[in-house]
C-alpha cells in the first residue's frame, strides 16, 4: 500500500526539474522545462484515486536529499529523511549508478538521475516524457556534455 512518505520515480522527476543542468538539457533536447512539470503534475494528479491535501504538500523530495542519499558521505547508510524508496524507485536508483559508471563519474549527479528517468517503467515519468518527445538516446550524449561543464 503507497503511504505519503514513499519515495516514488515521479518524485525523483521532480527533484530533478529544479536542477539548472537538467533544465539546460531539456531546452537543449527542445523541452521547455516547466512544460515538462506541468506534464508531470497532470499525470500524477490523473493518476490518483482520491488527493488529500497532505498528499500534495508531501509530495515532493528534494535534490539535495536525493543526492546525499544516493552518494551518502564515508559509506554511511542512505538518509531518506524518514521516507522510505519504493522498488520502482530503488531499481531507478540502481540505473542511475550504471550510468554513473558509463560516464566515468565518481558520484551520481542529477544528469545521472535524468537518464536513468528517461528509461523508467513508471508510468507516470513516461507518459511525462513521452509528451515531449523526450528518450534516453538522445538525451546521453547532451547530459555527457553538460556534465563536464559542472564544476
């Protein structure tokens, strides 16, 4: 049964659309980024059965606390802030470490994160990016890019 502190891929998605790299790639791979929010809360909300007001002030995670808990410091255990990451999720995470790899990167980053979305199962991340046109193929080679800029 879902609970309101889950971490689902949808809420990774939407940690990730805070990202100025990310965003940048998306206007690179012609998506407007906040067209692709909205795509998100409107699949998500279509999704539902019923919304509860807490649900919808729950519903986000930040980046932050993402990529702390996906690279936590000195080999301590992962901290979701009390959320717990669903198997969906869990899975979309072990993605993203591959892709980490393939890129040569020492930590996963939020272009790692996009990635790994952009091949996600779930069906509200793909209907958000089939919307806008939006798949992993194109989309490595601009992350690899915009990555190398990061400082």
């Amino acid at each position: 049964m879902a609970d309101r502190h889950d971490v689902h891929p949808h809420h990774l998605l939407r940690a990730v659309l805070g990202d100025q790299m990310v965003r940048d790639v998306l206007v690179e791979l012609g998506a407007d980024p906040d067209e692709v929010r909205v795509t998100l809360d409107r699949e998500w909300l279509a999704a539902a059965d019923t919304i509860a007001l807490e649900e919808i002030e729950s519903v986000g995670i930040g980046l932050a606390t993402v990529l702390t808990a996906v690279n936590p410091p000195f080999d301590d255990p992962p901290d979701w802030e009390g959320r717990r990451i669903t198997e969906p999720t869990r899975e979309l995470l072990v993605r993203a470490l591959g892709v980490r790899g393939i890129t040569q990167g020492a930590r996963v980053g939020s272009g790692h994160l996009l990635l790994a979305l952009m091949s996600s199962k779930d069906h509200i991340v793909a209907a958000t990016f089939r919307t806008h046109g939006l798949h992993s193929r194109g989309a490595r080679t601009v992350v690899e890019r915009w990555s190398r800029r990061a400082p």
